[in-house]
C-alpha cells in the first residue's frame, strides 16, 4: 500500500506538523505532491492568522492549485499527519484529489465523525491511505495537548 | 422564522452571488452578520483565484474572524443564497457559526449529499434556517447555467 516515496512525503508532512508545534499551533502537516515533488505545503495556522478555516490541508491545496494554475489536483497526491476533518475532506472532494495518504486517525474531529465513508465525502475517484507513521503523528499530538496542559 | 433583518441580510447576499454571475462565477453570495452589521462578505470566486476552496461562505468567515480579531463566530449569523457543501459546514463548525441561514437547496452538492442532518455537521449548537428567498437563489443559479450552455 505504501512506497519508500510516500514515506518521504510524509515525514516532509510531520516535520511540518513539528513547525506548527513549535509556533503553538495543533501540529497537523501537509504536502501535495505531484510527479514527485512537492507543489504544495501547510501546517496548521488557525492562532496565528486568527483564522478556522487555516488547516494544514487547505493552505496545501490552495498552494497546490495556485502552482499548477489549475483547479483540479486529480493528478496529485495530499499527504496529512491527521485525518482530514469535514471542511478538509469537502476542499478534497472539490480539487479531486488523485490521492490522500493520512497518517494518525482522529476520531473526535476527522470526517469519520460524521460516519460516512471515505468515498462518500471525498471525491469517489480518489483513493484513500490510512495509517502512514500514524504512531508519529499521534505522538506528536499527544506531547502537544500533554505540555498545553502542564 | 425569519424576520425583516433576515430578508435584508439575504437581499445582500443575493446582490453578491449577482456580481459573481457577472465575473463569470457560479452565482453564489453570503454574508457574516454581528450585532446586526456585516462584518464578513464573500462571493464564489473558485474560477477568478483559481482556488477549489474559495466559496463564497469560507470568504466571508474568514473576513469576520479579521474583523473580530476572534476565531469563533457563535455570536453571528450566516447568510448565504445556497446550501452550503459539507466543506464550508465543516468551517461553520470549526467557528462555531451561532446561526448559518441559506436560500436555496443544493441537493447534488450541498451538505445534505452526505445524507447526515445539520446538527451533525454545523456546530451542535449552530441554529440552521433554509428556505429564505430560495426561489430567487435558484433562479439565478439556473439563468447562469442556461447561459453557459447557450
């Protein structure tokens, strides 16, 4: 399911996540990539630019779509260290992401809140990975809330 | 349901998915409403930036968290001329929209396609009202799409 490329997104993805923590951010990281290189990336800025809708993967996709100066991502793939939340998932579905690889899965705020499938939310031709350095990505969620709360 | 400030909300959206019509967007318009002023206005804008994400609601949220300097907009009502997909409910949720009122139904893309009901994707405790002037949101709607085709 997963290629030694994937695992080199996603550790580019979870050193984003480690920015985001160091700048008091949730740490969530994101990179689209398309024909092996990354076009797009984002950390979670929702304190700093004082903003909701500031996720990891809609300042990716955003990137992303503003390099290729198309709309469509289809031919892309989006790796995130958190599973994607409805909003995140929604900016998915209309960019027609080719690919999402998703490290850790988040039952309280991801788009499996709302229990509907993968192929239900995102678009039906994109392909959804689960589970890539998940217990990295969760680790860093972890420590993050546990020194919030110290 | 609805009161007159409600009609003139939406008569401000309506003149917004208008002037999406005009550049050539599908004509979608809202507005952010706090304490009875607009502190938010977005209209689709997808073609223009190039950017799947930039819908008319996730515009005006995010203009109203600059103009509150918060991030959560519980004390504000939403208008907007459609339905919004389950991207922007999803962003409702995140800031917690106090009320989110739209026009129009959009059963292919609108958030009830994911079959959940809104309680569900807005904010549990987001008040959602739909139904306000929906015949002339639709109707600007199918005179854009009839143009196009012709």
């Amino acid at each position: 399911m997963f290629h030694t490329t994937d695992q080199r997104f996603m550790q580019e993805a979870l050193r984003l996540a480690v920015l985001a923590a160091e700048q008091g951010e949730v740490p969530v990281g994101a990179v689209v990539v398309w024909q092996n290189h990354i076009i797009g990336k984002g950390y979670n800025q929702t304190v700093m630019l004082n903003d909701p809708t500031a996720h990891a993967e809609m300042i990716a996709i955003t990137a992303a779509t503003q390099h290729l100066g198309a709309r469509y991502l289809n031919e892309c793939t989006l790796y995130v260290t958190l599973e994607p939340c409805p909003m995140c998932a929604g900016a998915c579905y209309w960019a027609m992401l080719g690919r999402v690889v998703y490290a850790a899965s988040d039952e309280k705020n991801g788009f499996s809140r709302l229990q509907v499938s993968a192929s239900n939310i995102f678009h039906p031709k994109t392909i959804v990975h689960q589970g890539l350095f998940a217990s990295e990505a969760a680790a860093l969620l972890k420590q993050f809330f546990q020194k919030l709360r110290s």
